[in-house]
C-alpha cells in the first residue's frame, strides 16, 4: 500500500490519506488537548457545538429569522449560559445521525435525545429534561378504525409510517407490526403527507409534534386518532423521556447539566421558557431519573 501510494500525485496520495485516517478514526474521538475535558475546553472558550433531531417543536429553524429554537435548544442555550458557554453552534441533523455525528466530533452534545436501551449502551444521558405520549395520525374519519399499534398489527394489509430511528419503531415491533408493514421517513411531515395521499394508513409519533402538524394539515385529510391507546407496561402507559448525550468519558460535563437541571425544571422559568412550544406541567419529567431508564 504504501508503495502505490508513492507513485500516485501527491494530491491524490493525500486524498487516500484521509481517507484512511476517517475509516480508522475512534467511536469516541480524543481531544485535542487529553488533558482537558469537554466541559473544560467549552468554558475556556465559551463555545460549544450542540446536535439537535429536527423535529417541531423540540428543534427547528424559524423560517421568519432563520434561528435554531424549540424546547430542546432554548433549554440547552439557558443552561449552557448558566456553565460560563454563551456561544452555542447549533446543528439540526437527522435523529440517526445524531448518535454517529457526537461519536465522529461533529458535535460536542445532543439535546433532546430520547433514553432508549440502545442509546444507553452508546452514549451517557443527563436526567431526563421532558417526557411525552405517543399518537396516530389517519385519515380523515378513521376509515381503518386505528386506534392503537395493536391494531394496526391486527389489520394485514395496514401499513404504518415512522421516522427511522425513533422510539415508535421500537412500539411498532412489539405491537407485532411486521417489517414490510413498517414504512420509513426522514421526518414526521413527510410521515403525516403520506397519510394524507394514502401511502400509509396511519402514522405513530410524539403526540405535541403530531398535533401541531394536524394543525396545520389541509383541513379534512388527516386527523388524530381519538380515543388512542398508548403502548403499556406493567399496566401504565409507556412513556418517552428526553434528556442531554453526551459521549461517554464526558461524565464531568454529564454532572455539571444535572446540576443546573435539578434547580430548573419545573420552575416558573422553565414553564414560561418552553410554554411557546406546547409544553405544559404534564410534560415535566417528574421525578424519573436516566439511573432508573438507563439500568446497570
């Protein structure tokens, strides 16, 4: 190898080499200075680059200022300042991207990462910053009598669209919801418009998110399927929780979020910071703790 690389340009020997410095590159890359720390490095220089789904209202780009706001940045932002980091970059990506970018460096942290088994063994989470419900989206009517993933299951040809890589994949499998009845998208309104054209049956997703596009959708094409029965545990309904990632040496900036968590959320600041949004007191995280979400 290293002679064919020789007697190639000295350009394209030095594409190659990149190449393969990115295909050897570490899941958890080292920084550049070992000795300092993530959190370290961000207040020393007061900046910090943050990952986030996009997905209205947790992240999205306003399209009057062109500014990153939602639930998950403006709590990120509010906190970070409180840590000495008043400059946030922020990025919205894909959700399955989002654990591969903070693994590459592409970001320093995620905001609004849902605490999923898989997502503990790859990353380490703050305390959970929001819980949420699920829903369906069908169309107009219900024609199919959607009313749960259980019944979509039950109804062989029923198709259900979700965003790759959520948390309501994983619902639709233990519904029984077979693979080829499962349909992706990149984004919950492309989910919602495939239901309106009737690509899909139905769409599963974030119950605030869902709401709004309903909303917004052209009247008498979609709707919310009502009553909804929500994947259920032991007897209670399944909830999802959002929380910070991090890579997982970054324990000391993991600490220093939860420390400004305890005193901010559920406080009257935090209510009027992510009121806008449609959050309310029902989507407080309560008491959970990631120890009790992300086990051993």
């Amino acid at each position: 190898m290293t002679v064919a690389v020789r007697r190639l340009r000295p350009r394209w020997a030095s594409l190659i080499g990149v190449l393969l410095a990115a295909c050897s590159a570490p899941n958890d890359p080292v920084p550049a200075n070992p000795a300092q720390t993530t959190l370290e490095r961000a207040q020393a220089e007061g900046k910090v680059r943050v990952g986030f789904a996009r997905e209205a209202p947790y992240a999205y780009r306003d399209p009057a200022t062109g500014r990153v706001t939602g639930e998950a940045p403006e709590v990120a932002r509010h906190l970070l300042a409180g840590l000495g980091i008043t400059q946030v970059e922020s990025i919205l990506t894909e959700p399955e991207t989002l654990i591969p970018g903070l693994q590459a460096g592409r970001f320093d942290l995620i905001a609004g990462l849902s605490i999923r088994p898989q997502h503990c063994a790859e990353v380490r989470f703050s305390n959970p910053t929001y819980q949420v419900g699920e829903a369906m989206v069908v169309r107009a009517g219900n024609p199919g009598k959607f009313h749960s993933f259980e019944d979509v299951a039950a109804r062989r040809r029923s198709t259900l669209g979700v965003v790759a890589g959520s948390v309501e994949l994983d619902h639709a499998r233990a519904a029984g919801i077979p693979a080829e009845r499962i349909l992706f998208f990149p984004g919950l309104p492309s989910a919602v418009a495939g239901v309106a054209t009737g690509r899909v049956d139905g769409a599963a997703g974030s119950r605030l998110t869902l709401r709004k596009l309903v909303a917004k959708a052209k009247p008498g094409t979609v709707e919310l399927a009502h009553p909804f029965r929500e994947p259920r545990k032991a007897g209670n309904p399944v909830r999802s929780y959002g929380a910070f990632a991090f890579r997982k040496r970054d324990a000391a900036f993991v600490a220093a979020i939860n420390a400004r968590l305890a005193d901010f959320i559920g406080s009257p600041e935090h209510a009027a910071l992510v009121a806008p949004f449609g959050f309310t007191p029902a989507d407080l995280p309560g008491k959970v703790s990631t120890d009790a979400l992300c086990p051993g």
